[in-house]
C-alpha cells in the first residue's frame, strides 16, 4: 500500500488549508482513514478520523473548524482546516486501515506534510 499525501503549506492566523492522502496499491478499499498531527516536541495526536460508514470522529481542538471526507472511488481521505490557528502547526500524517486485494487489513501511514500558521 503506498499513500500520496499533498497540501499543506504556509498560512496565516485564520485561513484554510486541505489536505489530500490518496492509497494505491492492491487494495480493496479504505476501512478506516485518518490524520493525525505532531507538533515540535509534543507526540502525534489524532485531528480526524472517518470509519467507512462515513462516521467522523474529531480532537476537541478542531472540532468545528476541520472536517474530514473521503472519497470511496478515488480510495482518498481529505482534511479540510479552517480558521488556521499557530497551534495547529505540525506535521500532518495520514493514516487508512485498508482492506488488501488478499483480503487483509493493513494499516498505513503517509509521509507527513508541514502545516505552519503564522500570527
């Protein structure tokens, strides 16, 4: 399983960035997709997940300002950020529970990308 991650970037205090995390591979399908963040010296945490129902589950601290999706045919998790605050930066890593063409499940990480708001 390989996972893309793009967007990202560099944005002032109260703008918006998304995120997109694509799997390819011989999978199936996506069970359950995520993003997690890890900030300088802190340990990832979790920002978003959505199960395959479309069940979302968000940390306190995005909760009405971050929405995640998913897109079931293109096998992609997107996290959509708004109202940028500087303690949302980090590195942001995608992470899906797929189900493999053999019929197992696997869990992935992607490559972090840098998300840095500025005050």
């Amino acid at each position: 399983v390989q996972l893309q991650a793009s967007g990202g970037g560099s944005v002032q205090a109260g703008g918006s960035l998304s995120l997109s995390c694509v799997a390819s591979g011989s999978i199936i399908g996506i069970n359950l997709g995520g993003w997690y963040r890890q900030a300088p010296g802190k340990q990832r945490e979790l920002a978003a997940t959505i199960t395959n129902g479309g069940s979302r589950n968000y940390a306190d601290s995005v909760k009405g300002r971050f929405s995640i999706s998913r897109d079931n045919a293109r096998n992609t998790v997107a996290l959509h950020m708004n109202s940028l605050k500087p303690e949302d930066t980090a590195v942001y890593y995608c992470n899906v529970d797929v189900i493999t063409a053999l019929g197992r499940g696997m869990s992935s990480w992607g490559k972090g990308t840098q998300v840095t708001v500025s005050s």
